[in-house]
C-alpha cells in the first residue's frame, strides 16, 4: 500500500493503447519518464497525446475494458496491475481517499468538534464534505468480541482506559489490531491461542450504519486505525454530534 499510496496522491499522465485483447493504460507520474519510455520504444508522436490525470480519481473512471495497468513503464520501480486486481484496487483506492478525508477533518476540528465554524466558509464546506464522505464509505470495519452470550465493542489501545471505539477504514488496518491482540495473548502465557482469537469478530458496515451504532455506545470518543498502517485519527465523543447536525 505505501507503494500506491504515494503514486496516487499526484497528478498522474495517462496513455492508452487499444489492443485484440482490451485496454492497456500506462501511466506515469511525471512528464520525464513518460518521455523517456516513449522515446525508447519510438512512440514519441504519442508524447502529446497523454492526458493528465489526478490519482485519486483514475481507478473509479477505468474503463471496464482495461485488461492491464501499469504505472512508469520502463522504470526500475514500475507497478503492474492485471484485470482481476483492479477492483481491489478501486477498494483501496477509497479507503486512501476516506483516509485523506479523516486526516483533514482532525485537523480542521484540532479539538473543537462541538464547536460551530460559522464564520469560515470554506472550512465549513470542507467539514460538511468531509463528514458526508465518512457517511457514504461502504467499508468500515469494527471487532466485537464474544463474551459468554454478548457481543462487545473493541476499544483502541488507550493508557487512561477511556472507551475509545476501535474503527478500521481497511482490512490492513484491522488486521493491525488483531495481530496486537494476539501478541497480547502470547504474552498472558495462554495456551489456548487459537480458541481465544476466534472469540473476535470483525464486522463490515456502510458509515449510516457505522454511525447510527456509535452513537447508541457511551464512548468517550473513537479512534480510526488506532495501530495504523495508516496515519491514526481519533476524535472525542462530541465528532458524533456533527453528524446529527449534518442530518438536521
């Protein structure tokens, strides 16, 4: 992911080429490479042809026809991507965008999630934008653990115990906080590892249903990828009240 992380956060120079077999779209992150691949395979007419393109968007207007993508043909570090990734592909590609949109939103917020921005337009509109991405990403995920006959809430790792709701924009992220919970398990000296693991359940949910949940919880707030890989982004229980001003 950090690979694809830092080449879709910029302006992308897009060439496409139709084959028997569908699309095949090169992509390159700068003029200079693309240049310098054309010009080696002698296909320089098609340096004024390439379109500029911004990362963020690329997977979600693919044609559905592409077969292959490849990011700085030619280069040492050059990426490929058959069909059958390109919708895991698109899935990540919104988990970087929503998580683009958490970071802004804690720095937009620094502290004062109750607090109205009235007097600020542009920020109120980046804050509106923002909360309404978190409410249309399909793909949040939490962990419940099974006690007895009850489902549980995962709290994140937190040195003062407060209840911080664990949410994941990702399988990567999740998979994080099942491993710190295995090491933890290692480490009680437990010998029944396995048994105990399968006691977590990881839950799948579109942000209206995320949302609506959190709030029925008494949280003293809720941290997103509270053990990365990504940047972690926490807020304290007033962010959930934004949400119910938005729907107002």
């Amino acid at each position: 992911q950090d690979n694809y992380d830092s080449e879709m956060k910029s302006p992308q120079l897009c060439l496409e080429k139709v084959t028997d077999s569908g699309l095949e779209l090169n992509i390159y992150t700068n003029r200079e490479i693309a240049a310098r691949d054309l010009i080696y395979l002698h296909q320089t007419a098609a340096i004024g042809s390439l379109q500029v393109i911004h990362g963020s968007i690329l997977w979600d207007i693919l044609p559905r026809q592409t077969t292959i993508v490849r990011i700085n043909r030619g280069e040492p570090a050059m990426l490929a991507y058959s069909s059958d990734q390109i919708p895991y592909l698109r899935e990540l590609n919104a988990a970087v965008r929503i998580e683009g949109y958490l970071s802004a939103l804690q720095s937009a917020l620094n502290g004062q999630a109750a607090e109205p921005v009235a007097t600020n337009a542009p920020v109120l509109r980046a804050r509106v934008e923002a909360l309404q991405e978190i409410l249309e990403y399909p793909a949040w995920y939490v962990l419940l653990h099974k006690t007895e006959d009850q489902m549980h809430l995962v709290y994140a790792p937190d040195v003062q115990n407060r209840s911080l709701a664990a949410v994941f924009s990702g399988p990567d992220c999740l998979e994080a906080m099942l491993q710190q919970i295995r090491q933890e398990i290692q480490a009680s000296g437990s010998t029944a590892l396995e048994q105990e693991m399968q006691a977590f359940f990881s839950l799948k949910l579109g942000g209206h249903e995320l949302i609506a949940r959190l709030q029925t919880q008494q949280l003293d707030g809720l941290v997103f990828n509270p053990l990365g890989p990504v940047r972690s982004c926490a807020f304290n229980a007033d962010f959930l009240q934004l949400f119910a001003r938005l729907e107002s």
